[in-house]
C-alpha cells in the first residue's frame, strides 16, 4: 500500500512539474523536445532488463529480449538524434559570439 | 521499497526534469540534453547493479544490438525525415512497454486484480502506440502501399471498435476465468482502432498525430511503471505523457481542431467545398501595377527595407531550404532587414520548420514564431511566401463556415507588398480558396520553390542596388 502510494506520489509531482518546465520551451524548440522525451519513453528497458534478471524461460527470455533491444533502440536513437538537432542550432556570427563559444547552463 | 530506489528514482527524475527546463534557450538545450543521457546512463546501470546483471553476457550483447542500432539509425536520418524517425522510435518505446508488461502479465502468478488492470492497460496503451506509430512512419514515408489498405465508413465506427475493446478488457478483468480470451481480443480491437485513426489522419494534420503518439508512449511508460512497481518508470513515463500532451494541444489549436475530434478519428474528415465571398477581398489599397513579373517582383525587393520571409511545408517539398538561405543573405547584403514567420504546423510535427532552417544554416535568432512575428507584418514592406498556403490564408480571420475559420495564421497580407513562391494556385490542404492570390499586393511566381526562389535572389543581385 505505501509502495503504490509512493509510486502515485513520484508520478503526480514529476507530471506537475513536467507541466511548468514544457511551457517554458520555446517552438523552436519543439523537435528536439519531442525527440528527447521520446529517448525518455526508453525507460522501459530498465523494466526489461529487470524482467531479466528474473530469469525467465523460453519464449519469455524471447519476449524480454526483444523489449530491451527495442527500449535501447529508442534511448540511444531519441538521444543521438536530438543532440544532432540540436549542434545544428546555431546563432548569428559575430565576433562577440564566436570568442565566448557554447555557452554554459550556469553562465 | 527499498531506499536506494527511491534515492535513485527521485535523482533520475529529477535530472531529467532539469533537462527539460534547460530546454527553455537554444544555448543551453545541448547541455540539457547531455543531462539527460547521464541520467539515463545512470538509470541503466541502477538496472544493471540491482538485477546482478553486470557479468551477464546476454544482457550486455541486447543492449550493445540496441545501441548499435539507434546510433546508425540517428547518424542515417536526415532532418526531412525527422517525423518519420520520432514515430519510429515512438513505436519502439510503446512495443517494449507492451512486451514487459506482457510478459509479466503472462509468467506471475496469483497478480492482484489491481495490478492486473494496470498491466492489461500497459499492453493496450503500448500496442496501439507500437502498430499506430509504425503505421504513421510508413505513411510519412509516403509508401504507396498504405493506400491500398481499405478505409472504414466514418468515424462512428472507429469509436465503436475503441468502446468495444475497452468493454472487453473490462469484462476480462471483472470475470477472470474470461481473461484468456478477452485480452487478446481487447489489445486487438484497441489496435484496429489506432491503425484506422492514423490512416484516417491527411498528411497536414501528422504534427496532432506524431504528438499524441508521443504522449501514448509516456502513458505505456507509466502504466508499465504501475505494473512493475516502479517509481522510476512511473514518474519519467509521466514526463513524457505531459511533454506529448502538452505538444499535442498546442498543435490542436494551431490547426484549429479539437483533440477530442482528433482521438475520435476525425482529423481528417475535412471538407472544404464553401466557397469564398469574393466581393470582399480586403487590402486593395494599392492600384493594379503594370509590367512583366519580374520587374514586379525586383521592384518589390528593391524598394522594401524590412522583409518577412514565411516558409511552409512545399519548401521542404521542393528541397529550397539551400535557395531560401541564400536569398537571406543576398537581401542582407542588401542592408535589408531580413526576419523569418514560423508557422507552428509549417512542418510536419513540432517545430520542424525551424529544425529544417537551422540545418541550412539559417541563425535562429532571425526565426520567429507566430505570436513574435504578427505585429510586425503591418511595418513589413515585403512579406515573401515560400511554399504556404493555409497558415497565411487571411480567409482564417474572415471566412465564417470554412474549415480553417478562426485558425491562427500569419498576417502576410498586412505587409506592403507579398511575393508568393508557391508550386500553383491550387489551395492548400483544408481546401479553402486563398484570396490573397487575387490581391493587387500579391506578387504570383508559380513553379518549383527550388527554381524560383533562386530566380528571386539573381534578380536582387543583379539590380546592383543598396537600399
């Protein structure tokens, strides 16, 4: 009973706070967006691979395999083409920009 | 619950949710990306370590295939076939949702009715958004033989098909012995109403289509997560659910349309057959100007001093983006003042135009999206259409009854003059009559965008002038 309420719990407030975080991505943004979220929708492979380790026979081992190569599939590809979207991205060359380069998250 | 999950899951999600919110500024989006693939990283090794999967060779060689494969699949896909790529792996994420919970679903024994449900849900969830999404990367693909699959008779039907599976799961879950039965017919009838949704769905309205799968594959992840009891699945499938909701609204209301619509099957049951009253075709306050087309059109990007180009999805059709970033920059060179208007739908899913541009080497600092363009379309002199129709078609503000009546469009026809580089003056995919074209301010170059926009830059180069 906690385990589902704890589970509801992480559910509730990550949805809430996907919600104020996603309206603050401008249009430009939007492919990259999706296609990072869609490499998040991979997380499955975690469940896969847990279901793995259960050691299921036959047919299940089959099925589980099959799951975590799709899920990895999806990861690595959602991943790898958001950060090729996104290098594409790039601002007006001046002198100004191109002396501080990429800049920093924190700066 | 064991505490090292819940540290795990509340770190994960966390730098995932920090990922998203870095997302806000093109400078620090690549660095939110990278945030989220060490998250991920780390996820996967919680998931390696708990299950004693480190030494298993098995596990290692599936993720290795699967990695193999997505990077090839991410260094192939070209930024024209960006839709197709995200419905791919889409449907990649909701099959494995579906497997696990399939496979969980199958092999347990004694599962509470509650869990239950919950797994029977994850397989519906994730099938429909297995076979639906495939379905929308073949079809954006443009294969020919998806035509060939029969349509249903209307949207009444497809609701039924969904109501029935949705029944049937019900059933199955109430009268266990049933189960066997139910569930396969439920995850089917559910599918069969996806595959007949998408292949309802006209090209113009994939970006509704491609965001609402996304969202479905974030709602597998999440139900798979209830099914596992996993906090970690649970809350990212969450994130994801939101982020794919959230896109599909705002495309909803960029193509004038209601999700519920959407979800019935009725995207794309449009008719567009009203025809236009046009007695009112408003700007005419500039008289009929004489001579040939090109002297039209040079005069027109001699005299203007601040330009708008506004592209649309027959660019990416003809190839022009190369031809369109080169106009830019030959009107700069002109000391010309050159900004971009970003349709939301201009592309085929969210923000894809912008993608498009970027890969040409368009700055994105010149493209602007709706809501930043329009008030500058009145102090426009030149507003310059590149294979647009509907989302600058003005009969969106005033044509009562039409099927784009109270779209959001880009004010084109408030700028000085407007050159239209369109394949023809056939109207765009809802079908309704642009009047814009008849306008004594609207320059018409028909032809290949390819062609004519480059035709448009040799025409400025040649005329040697700088304003």
């Amino acid at each position: 009973m906690v385990e589902i309420l704890v589970i509801l719990a992480v559910l509730l407030v990550a949805a809430l706070l996907a919600y104020r975080f996603i309206f603050q991505v401008p249009s430009l943004l939007h492919t990259p967006l999706m296609s990072a979220m869609n490499a998040l929708s991979g997380i499955a492979v975690v469940g896969a691979l847990f279901l793995l380790a259960e050691d299921p026979g036959g047919g299940y081992r089959f099925l589980t395999g099959v799951a975590v190569v799709l899920a990895t599939v999806n990861v690595v590809g959602g991943f790898g083409v958001t950060e090729k979207m996104l290098r594409m991205f790039r601002r007006e060359d001046t002198e100004e920009n191109s002396e501080k380069g990429e800049r920093l998250p924190w700066s | 619950m064991e505490l090292n999950l819940v540290v795990i899951t509340v770190a994960v999600v966390a730098l995932f949710l920090a990922g998203v919110a870095l997302m806000r500024s093109p400078t620090t989006a690549l660095w939110g990306n990278r945030i989220k693939i060490l998250a991920m990283a780390a996820a996967l090794v919680f998931a390696l370590v708990e299950g004693e999967l480190w030494t298993s060779l098995e596990a290692w060689l599936l993720l290795a295939l699967g990695a193999a494969l997505g990077l090839i699949l991410a260094w192939q896909v070209k930024m024209v076939q960006m839709p197709q790529a995200v419905a791919l792996f889409n449907a990649l994420g909701g099959g494995a949702s579906a497997l696990v919970a399939l496979v969980l679903m199958l092999m347990e024994e004694g599962i509470p009715t509650e869990i239950k449900i919950t797994m029977l849900l994850t397989v519906m969830v994730g099938a429909l958004t297995f076979f639906g999404s495939s379905l929308a990367a073949i079809k954006l693909r443009g294969q020919v033989l998806i035509s060939l699959i029969p349509r249903l008779p209307g949207v009444k039907v497809n609701l039924i098909i969904l109501i029935l599976g949705l029944v049937a799961g019900a059933a199955g879950v109430i009268s266990p012995p049933l189960l066997t039965y139910l569930a396969p017919l439920a995850v089917i009838l559910v599918v069969v109403y996806g595959v007949f949704t998408v292949l309802a769905v006209g090209g113009a309205d994939m970006p509704i289509i491609i965001s609402l799968l996304n969202s479905f594959s974030g709602a597998a992840a999440a139900l798979c997560g209830l099914s596992l009891q996993s906090p970690l699945l649970a809350g990212t499938g969450a994130v994801v659910g939101v982020a794919g909701f959230l896109l599909t609204r705002s495309m909803c209301a960029a193509m004038n349309r209601s999700l519920p619509a959407v979800l019935a099957g009725f995207a794309g049951s449009v008719t567009g057959e009203k025809a236009l009253d046009k007695e009112s075709v408003p700007g005419e306050e500039i008289p009929e100007e004489e001579g040939s087309l090109e002297e039209r059109a040079c005069m027109a990007l001699q005299q203007s001093r601040r330009v708008v180009i506004v592209p649309g999805y027959g660019m990416a059709l003809a190839q022009a983006q190369g031809a369109v970033k080169e106009l830019v920059e030959t009107l700069e060179s002109k000391g010309k003042e050159v900004k971009m208007g970003i349709h939301p739908v201009a592309g085929r899913m969210p923000g894809h135009m912008n993608v498009l541009l970027a890969e040409v080497g368009v700055p994105y600092e010149k493209l602007y999206d709706l809501e930043a363009i329009n008030p500058e379309f009145p102090q426009a002199d030149l507003a310059i259409v590149i294979g647009a129709c509907d989302v600058v078609n003005p009969a969106a503000n005033t044509a009562e009854g039409t099927p784009i009546y109270g779209m959001p469009v880009l004010d084109v026809e408030k700028a000085g003059r407007v050159i239209i580089c369109n394949k023809d003056e056939a109207p765009g995919y809802s079908g309704v009559e642009n009047p814009l074209y008849k306008q004594n301010k609207a320059i018409t170059w028909w032809g290949d965008a390819s062609e004519t926009v480059k035709q448009l830059k040799e025409l400025l180069q040649e005329s040697g002038f700088t304003s």
